[in-house]
C-alpha cells in the first residue's frame, strides 16, 4: 500500500459497511431514527422556548440536552446515511476532522448536562424553600455556558493532535469519523495516543457517573421520608425519568468498559454496531422520556394536540337563545 502523509491525504474512504448485504436497510432504520431524533428534542425545545411558564432551571437544562443529542446524533447519522443510502464513501479531510470534534464534543457534554441535572434534582428534593435563591436561570445558563468552554477547549486539544499526526492510509474500518479511527488510520503506534482520552473517560465513569448515582442515593432516602404518598409519587416520577435517562448513556460505556477488562474481544461487526447503538439510542430515548413523563411538558403536548375552542358560558346561553329563534 501506498504511504501517505497528512499533507496529501485529502479525503477518507468509510469502509466499516462494507461486508453488509443489506446497507439499503440499515441506512433507512438510521434514517428513521435520525428524524425521530430530531423531532423528539425539537418538539421539546419548540414547547420549552414559547411557554414562558417554562422558562425555569429545570427545563433550561432539558433544552441544553435536546441541543446535544442534536449536535451528538447529527455529526454521526449523516456520514452513515450518506454511505449506506447514497453510496458516497467519501468524506473530505476537514469534514471528517470537524465531524470528530463535534461528535466528541457532544458525548462530553451530554455528560456534563446529565450532571448537571442530577445536581438541580438534588437541590430540589433536599433544599427545596432555598432552591429557587440557588438555583436561578442566570447561574443555570452561566453553568450550561462553562460547560460548553470547557468541551471546546479539551477536544480542540484532540483535534490538534489528529490534525498533527501523518496518516498512512486514507482509509476508516469504522462507520464514522471518530478520534480512535482516525487515529487507527494514522502512520503511528496508537496507544499512546490513547491516553488522554482514556483520562476523560476515566473521569466520566469514576469520577461523575458514581457521583450522580451517589446524588440519587440521597434523593432516595429523601423520598421514603416523606409522609405525604401523592408528594412521594411525584418525586419518585421526577428521579426515575431522570434515571432512565442516565442508564441509557451510561450502560453502553460501562458494557465497553466491562468487556475490554475481562478480555472480551469484539469483532469489527460488532464494535460497529455497538457503536450504533451507543451513539443514536440515548438521542432518541432522551426526549421520549421527557415528552412522556415530565407533566407541564406532556400537559403541552396535550394542549396542543387536542386543543379545542373554549366557548364562555354567556355566549353558550346567547348562541342557543339564537338558534332557538
């Protein structure tokens, strides 16, 4: 094979469907997804943004997680559409290089978000006359805004070494642009390279993911104080949708993590479709579960579904005195 180098390798080849019969299939359940996705986070922040009863800590933290999974789901969905439905294998340098970044970004901030949640749902349960002084939309939005810098800055480091490295083969084995199969398609020993962002998953899996749970462990004990059984209820809707949530982002990640200890090796098959699933499954059941289980939310979608034309009482009496003549 031909050598490379990162000054003429302009485009990559994604090769990671190769071996499939049915790509045509594949690429219309992405397809299906993809769109559901995108209609499921953008009937919440259509919802979120023209109710200004809305306009709370709560649901500007749901409106962030809507633009994740948009930003998270499109920067993967579009490169496997366009291979599998439009046979176009080919993705330029940048745009794979940008794709990346923005994929990456939205994973990182997906997590953050989720965090971010779990902290408002603590204060809530467990300081509930103070948690409007605490928390309040402007510190919410500067959070959201910290968040979002931070994830700049740490995957612009990423992106500056892909970008660094001269690269052997202008060929992907995976079904998207990502960091570990760029790298992978790089003239150099990969594990190195591997450090940094096994450092950020380190700290998504040990660090935040064991505080969430820690945080739900104390709402839990909050909720069996609790004397008033319509009270309880409620929280126990709020933390459980929240959970889901959580357990849909969070299981994937830990299956990989549990495989790669015990020694589980996966064929390229399966890492593909593992990755699939990790990348648009959390998208798609994030603003299912909020559409369904937050109730100002589901009370909107209610409104506006089965919205009908209230009539006064006095004019109800008028327009039969009317028909009645």
């Amino acid at each position: 094979m031909a050598n490379y180098t990162v000054n003429n390798v302009d485009s990559f080849i994604i090769t990671g469907f190769d071996h499939l019969q049915n790509q045509k299939l594949l690429g219309f359940l992405v397809l299906i997804t993809y769109m559901l996705i995108l209609l499921g986070n953008g009937i919440n922040l259509c919802i979120i943004l023209t109710d200004r009863h809305l306009h709370k800590p709560m649901y500007i933290l749901i409106c962030n997680l809507a633009v994740v999974d948009i930003l998270y789901s499109s920067t993967c969905s579009t490169t496997m559409i366009s291979v599998l439905l439009a046979e176009i294998k080919t993705v330029s340098y940048y745009s794979c290089i940008s794709r990346t970044y923005f994929y990456h970004l939205g994973d990182y901030t997906e997590c953050m978000a989720l965090t971010l949640m779990a902290i408002d749902r603590l204060i809530a349960i467990t300081l509930p006359l103070r948690y409007h002084s605490i928390v309040t939309n402007s510190r919410t939005l500067l959070l959201i805004f910290v968040t979002w810098i931070n994830g700049f800055a740490v995957h612009g480091f990423l992106i500056s070494v892909l970008d660094s490295v001269p690269y052997c083969q202008p060929v992907i084995r995976y079904v998207f642009c990502e960091y570990a199969a760029m790298i992978r398609a790089a003239c150099v020993n990969p594990e190195p390279y591997f450090f940094f962002p096994a450092m950020i998953n380190i700290w998504a899996m040990c660090g935040q993911f064991p505080f969430i749970m820690c945080t739900y462990a104390v709402l839990a004990y909050y909720v069996t104080k609790l004397s008033n059984n319509s009270n309880r209820k409620q929280m126990i809707n709020t933390c459980l949708s929240h959970l889901i949530v959580l357990l849909s982002y969070y299981a994937p990640k830990l299956v990989s993590g549990l495989q790669s200890r015990i020694g589980v090796v996966l064929t390229l098959t399966e890492r593909n479709a593992f990755w699939i699933i990790a990348s648009l499954v959390p998208p798609l059941i994030n603003p299912t579960v909020y559409c369904t289980r937050t109730k100002e939310i589901r009370k909107r979608l209610a409104h506006i579904f089965m919205h009908k034309k209230i009539v006064p009482n006095h004019l109800k009496s008028i327009s039969k005195a009317l028909s009645s003549k």
